[in-house]
C-alpha cells in the first residue's frame, strides 16, 4: 500500500468522525499522522511489516497509531474506519468537499434532513429548509448551491499529472503480459486536456483479452464496473479513476484509436465529413457505404489521408478549425518538449522553495537546459520570504558573480513580481532594473470587479522592466476558477508592449488555458513555458506546459525559451532597451 493510500484512510476517517461530533484530539492524531505519512520518504507499509524496524520511530506515530497502521497493512482498513462507515455512508465525505459546509453542519443536516449525497443537499437547500437549521440562514443556502454548481464541474475530474502517471503504470503492466502487441492512451488523456475524466487505453495483439482480466484483477481495482469479450472497465485505487480498456484487431487500431481519442465534437464533424464521400467512419474502420468494403483500419494516418485530411495531432482534435487547417496542409508545425531550452520561473530556498539556487541549477542542467531564470517572490508575499529592494539588488551582483565561476548552465536573475491591487509593482523600478528579467504576477485581490481587473494589469504592463505575464488567470484547476478580466484587452497590450505571457506548467494551474493561448497568438503575442518549479522534482512539469501550448496551436517560434542562450539574452536586451519586437503577421 502507498503513503499516499494510506494517509487518506485516515484522513477521511478523521473528517468523518468530526462530522460524528468526536473528540478533537484523536482526529488531530489522524490528520496529523496523515500529513507525516503522505510526504514520508520511504513506505510506511514497508515500514510496518519489517520484524526489524519500528514505525513509531517514524516522528507524530505513536504506539496507538502503530496498531492502526498494523491493521491497515493487513487487511486494508481498521476498526475506528468501519465503525464511521456503519454510521454515516461514504458519499457523507463528498458533501465535505461542498465549501461553506463545516463538518458540524453536515451532521445537522443528516439528523435532520437524511441529507446524504451531494444531490440530497441540493434539493434541501431548493426548498428551502437548510435556512431553518440553526445558524444556518437564506445566505448560506445560496452560497451552498453556487458550491455544488462548482462542485459538479469539477467532481470525477483528475489532474492530467495524475491521470498520465496512473495511466503510465498500468500501460507498462499490460506491455509486460504475454503477446500484447500495441498499448496506447486515447481520450482526453491523449488530447492533453488539463483534467481527465476517465483513462482509455486501447490494447492488440493475441493476449489483449488477458490484459482485460488483468485489469479486472488487478490489486488496486475497486470496483469492476464491467467486463466483456472486447471491454472491461474498473474504478482503480483510492482515486477510484475510471479506467476503460479495450481489446482490438489490428486490422481496426488505427480507426479505433482515431474514434476514442475523440473528442466528440472532432468525430463528429469529420463523420459528416466522411457521409459527404460516401464514407462510413467508425472504430471498426472506413467503409465504403455501397459495397462495405473496408478502406481504412489499421492506421490512423491513413484514415485520415482517406477522407482527404493531414493526419492531426491529438492535442488539436477539439472541432476549433484543425479540420479546415488539415484539408489545406496549414496545421501548425506545434512546439515539442526537446524545443526548449530553458526554465524561468522558479523559486529557491530565498523565498519558498525547497533547494539552492546551484540545486536547482545542477537539476536543470541534467535536463539539458541551456539557461534558467532564478525567480523567487517579492516582498509582498512576506510568509513566502519574498525579497526587498535590497536583496534584489544583492541577489542580482550575486548572480552576476555565480556566472563567473562555473554554474553548470547560464543562470539569469529574475523575481516573480507581485502586482499589487492597483497595478503598480511590488518592487521600485530602480530594484527591478537590476534583474535580467522579471514576471509580473497577481498574488492577491483575486474579486476585484472585471473592470478594475483588467486596469489593474493594463497598469502592470506599463512597468519599463516588466518581461512576462506570471500565470495571468490565477485558476488552480479543480480548485479556483479564474478571476474576471477583458482578457482581449490585456492581451493586445501585452502585444503591444512586447511582454511575454508565461504558460505555467505547474499541473495544478495550466495557466494560461490553452484557448486564451490561442486567443492571445492571434493578438500577436509572445510566451514563455515555465515551471514554476519549488524544488527541482518540478523541473520535470515542463511537457505539461508544451501540452498547454500545442492545445494552444503554438510553434517553436511563438516561444522564448526555445531561443538559444545567446538569442534570448539578444531578446531580453533588445526589451530592455525599450525596443519592439517585431512579429510575425498571424494567420488568424
Ligand atoms: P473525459 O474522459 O471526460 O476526460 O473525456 P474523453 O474525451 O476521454 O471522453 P470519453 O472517455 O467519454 O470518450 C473517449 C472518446 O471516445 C471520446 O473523446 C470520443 C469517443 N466517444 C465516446 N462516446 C462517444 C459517442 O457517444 N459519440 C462519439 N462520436 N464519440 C464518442
Ligand atoms: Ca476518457
Ligand atoms: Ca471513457
Ligand atoms: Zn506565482
């Protein structure tokens, strides 16, 4: 069992006894123990069952938690668990997620009302009897039903981190059964979109169908939800993703990968495309309407070229113009990972992160970077350490020096700035004029009105030092939709000024989206794919942002860090000297 499974055993069990009402310090005990296990560095079931060692030297587990974790070893859960799972139904920890409800609120309303599920809530809080619960009143009965529209959108949706990691493992588990030929990802998960709902991977060969009763024995299978001949689908781990597998001919791959790929709306119009040739398209084939004779299957390029189309990289499969770009050979030439050749938005241990500037530096240069910019906060985000005036000018003389005497890649000086509320920047231009490059970011004051949003960073813009827009929308995917502003009128100034907007690729923000990255190309405006990274693991993020970015419809070109070190400095000083990029004219 992993940490990770583990930490939430006990996680949940503590919620739910908060909604019983018990006591604090045990459910403290839990969390806590919760909060250890998940970063642990080693397995803590390892841990448990080794007659060698002893898991309450592990700091926050005690002698009480030890037996707790015993059970949990042995047989996947522990007594407390089941006793709050005999007492209120599993669904009780999904109306936890509804923001505004405490668990104390939660117990009020099963008592009262039997209010078990999320749609349980809802129609309480429609007639109107969750404001004659006490101190509960008609505000909160709105603010509730806005949680649960929120809610929905997002429930059973997964990370794409998550989703092409759990994805990963498993497509390695079948590749390694007996005559499985081909294991390919299709949906969502192909298409790169930011979050997946379900993983479908699609399997040939003789020992396809065994890799169907693989899955539907594999440890971690929660729940078989279905198993055919052709079929079988589960929900997997404590995540409980849905996993659809199929087994195929190969005489069919290529059409079945191009049909569950998707998405809906790009099959859709190129079935029609299909019906106007004569053409049947489904995931057995291409088939001719009067005799059914087969003329494509197995090759997904091929049934494309059939139908008169360039074959279409996965990421652009959403019905938003690829069909068009496809028929007239104008696709894109899209950005791939080995086109960058730099990082810079990062954080080291001079603000929140988690290593030193020459850690990360080392980190980066395993990865074959050329350069990385070295962006810790500024002073406004003071729990994050941010820096002042001062120290930005002595971390710009230090960088300076460092570059002297042998890092093992070019390292810039950078911040990531905050906007404050009216625009204005955290730190003196003065300050800012020392650093190689600077991002812009907006930290705070997330419900300004739209208008004052978008002055706000209009304002941002006109700062002379200014280099990047840091993760414009603020979303937190899952989590925090994005504020309000006239993005149009952002990006046509970020355009105008020559200020590059970043793609941030840290998995929880994806920001910017990819439609506003394609909005924004079309505007003329540059970008950078950054990671954000904390510590040098994060550094790895980097392909999540070219996703975003070939979602996005943008090439090598239209972004900075695939410049060659000495090209980029050329664009940084070119910038700074107050001088325009020259685009390219966009094909809108
Ligand atoms: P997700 O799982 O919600 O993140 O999104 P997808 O796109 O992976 O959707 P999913 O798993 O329901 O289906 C995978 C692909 O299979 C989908 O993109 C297109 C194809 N597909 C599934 N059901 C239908 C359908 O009823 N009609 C059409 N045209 N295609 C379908
Ligand atoms: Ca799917
Ligand atoms: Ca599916
Ligand atoms: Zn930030």
């Amino acid at each position: 069992m992993e940490n990770k499974e583990i930490a939430q055993l006990l996680a949940e069990t503590a919620d739910l006894m908060e909604v019983a009402g018990e006591d604090g310090f045990r459910i403290r005990s839990y969390r806590n123990a919760a909060a250890v296990i998940v970063s642990y560095p080693e397995r803590v079931a390892d841990i448990v069952c080794n007659p060698e060692r002893k898991v309450t030297d592990i700091a926050g587990i005690g002698k009480g938690l030890a037996a707790v974790l015993a059970e949990i070893c042995a047989r996947g859960s522990f007594e407390r668990r089941d006793e709050m799972l005999a007492r209120y139904p599993a669904s009780a920890l999904e109306l936890l997620k509804i923001q505004g409800l405490g668990p104390k609120s939660i117990a009020l309303l099963y008592e009262h009302h039997n209010v078990r599920t999320v749609d349980d809530l809802e129609r309480i809080c429609r007639e109107q009897k969750l404001r004659e619960l006490p101190r509960m009143g008609a505000k909160l009965e709105e603010k509730v039903l806005r949680s649960i529209e929120a809610y929905r959108k997002t429930a059973g949706r997964f990370l794409l981190t998550f989703a092409s990691r759990t994805a990963a493992e498993l497509m390695a588990e079948f590749r390694a059964l007996p005559e499985v030929e081909r294991v390919e990802a299709a949906g969502s998960l192909r298409r790169g979109r930011e979050t997946v709902g379900d993983l479908d991977i699609l399997v040939t060969g003789a020992g396809a169908g065994a890799a169907l009763s693989y899955l539907v024995s594999h440890p971690k299978s929660q729940q078989v939800l279905g198993q055919g001949v052709n079929k079988a689908s589960v929900l997997l781990g404590l995540e409980r993703i849905q996993v659809d597998v199929r087994a195929l001919a190969q005489e069919s791959f290529g059409a079945a990968l191009q049909y569950f790929t998707g998405s809906k709306e790009h099959n859709v119009a190129l079935r029609m495309q299909a019906v106007k040739q004569g053409l049947t398209l489904n995931e057995y084939g291409l088939f001719t309407v009067e005799s059914n004779e087969r003329v494509a299957g197995d090759d997904e390029t091929e049934v494309y070229a059939r139908l008169g189309y360039k074959w279409i990289p996965p990421e652009l499969r959403e019905n938003c113009g690829e069909l068009e770009a496809a028929e007239t050979d104008e696709l894109p030439r899209l950005i791939e990972p080995r086109d960058i050749r730099g990082d810079l938005h990062m954080h080291t241990t001079a603000s929140d992160g988690r290593a030193s500037l020459r850690e990360m530096a080392e980190a980066a240069a395993a990865l074959e970077h050329e350069y990385i910019a070295i962006t810790d906060h500024s002073k406004a985000l003071a729990m994050a350490n941010g820096l002042d005036e001062a120290r930005v000018v002595a971390f710009a003389r230090e960088v300076r020096e460092l570059n002297r005497d042998g890092l093992p890649l070019r390292v810039f000086s950078g911040i990531e700035c905050d906007v404050l509320r009216d625009g204005s920047m955290d730190l003196s231009e003065d300050a800012l004029a020392e650093l190689d490059l600077v991002i812009g970011s907006v930290h705070s004051h997330f419900a300004l009105e739209p208008e004052a949003m978008t002055e706000r960073f209009l304002r941002a813009l006109e700062t002379p030092s200014l280099t990047i827009l840091g993760h414009a929308t603020g979303r937190m995917l899952l989590q925090r939709e994005s504020y309000a502003f006239d993005f149009d009128r952002v990006a046509r100034r970020a355009a105008e000024r020559g200020v590059a907007f970043e793609i941030n690729a840290s998995p929880e923000r994806l920001d910017l989206p990819s439609h506003l990255v394609r909005a924004a190309r079309r505007r003329g405006c540059r970008f950078v794919i950054s990671t954000d990274a904390h510590r040098p693991s994060h550094l790895n993020n980097m392909r999540f942002g070219v996703t975003t970015a070939r979602r996005g419809w943008l090439e090598a070109s239209d972004v900075m860090n695939t410049l060659r070190v000495a090209d980029f400095e050329a664009a940084l000083k070119e910038r700074r000297s107050g001088g325009r990029v020259v685009y390219d004219q966009r094909v809108p």
